[in-house]
C-alpha cells in the first residue's frame, strides 16, 4: 500500500511540475513579445515617419 502511494505522489510531482514548466514558458514567451513590441515602439519614436537615415 505504501509503495502505490509513494508511486502516486511521484507521478502527481511530475505531472505537476511539467504543467508548471510549460506554465512558465508560455509567460516568458509573452513576456519576451512585449518586450520586443515595446522595444520597437521606442525605436518608432527616435525616428519619425518622413525622416531619412543614411
């Protein structure tokens, strides 16, 4: 009985911690696309529509 219980909690962890990594990763894949977007903002604002650059 205690060896089915500890197998159990066993795959209770993993099933846990994979659904937190891919939790996780998702964010971080949200986190880097706003950044990028907010990145390009500040860049549009250095140089204005109309302007050259050489």
């Amino acid at each position: 009985m205690n060896f089915e219980a500890g197998i159990r909690f066993i795959v209770f962890l993993v099933i846990f911690g994979v659904t937190n990594y891919l939790m996780m990763l998702r964010r971080y894949k949200n986190d880097i696309k706003k950044k990028k977007c907010l990145q390009q903002e500040k860049i549009s604002r250095l140089y204005p529509k109309g302007s050259i650059i050489f």
